[in-house]
C-alpha cells in the first residue's frame, strides 16, 4: 500500500518524488487514521460512508465504563481497513468529553502505531 503525506492540519503535500509516499505500515497506519475521521455524513458524494462514532457519543454519556464499548467499536472498524491483520496493544482514556484511543495495527510488513481522539 502507498499512501500520499499530509501536514499537521490534513492537507495533501506535494510529491516530488516516490520516496516522498508512504510505505508499508505506516501507509495502513495513516489509512485508518482517515478512516477514522471520516465521520457519517460528511462525503457529500456518500452521506452512508463513514464513521459512526458521533451517534455513539450523542446517545450516551462518555464515563469510563461505556469507554470500554467504545474502543471494542473503534477496534473492529479499524479491523475492517485494508491491509490490517490485527490490532494490539488497545489503550483509551476518557477525560471530560475527549475519548483518547490508541494501538497498534499489524499488518504484512510490520506494525505501526495509531491515536486519535474523539470529541
């Protein structure tokens, strides 16, 4: 897998050459963090398409037991990206209305570590 670098904010760098791709792990790394992101509703062209975090959060309170529910569902998602065999090493935390979640993706060639947080 062969993915294109973003900045600190998102946006597409340019490529001037191939050594400037992602590779490898850190290719499906960065393909579950868009993944991720991309939440239900937000691609005009598919408002099905996307994460369905949001609607998991509006219907309940974040507190550190459903934080456990949470993470067993961002888990399985991100077993759903191409390219990932497992996902280890799942951590998470809940403080005021952020929901932290970490692991690390195996995948073919190596593992690579993911994080996000959801608000």
């Amino acid at each position: 897998m062969i993915m294109r670098p973003l900045d600190a904010s998102g946006d597409v760098l340019p490529v001037l050459s191939s050594r400037d791709l992602l590779s490898g792990p850190e290719a499906v790394a960065r393909l579950v963090e868009y993944r991720l992101s991309l939440l239900t509703g937000e691609w005009w062209e598919n408002a099905g398409m996307g994460f369905s975090i949001l609607e998991v959060m509006r219907s309940s309170r974040l507190t550190e037991d459903s934080g456990s529910m949470m993470a067993s569902m961002i888990t399985s998602y991100i077993r759903e990206t191409s390219g990932v065999q497992e996902v280890e090493d799942v951590r998470f935390s809940v403080s005021g209305r952020v929901f932290s979640y970490s692991c690390s993706v195996r995948t073919e060639e190596g593992s690579a570590s993911v994080s996000y947080d959801f608000s």
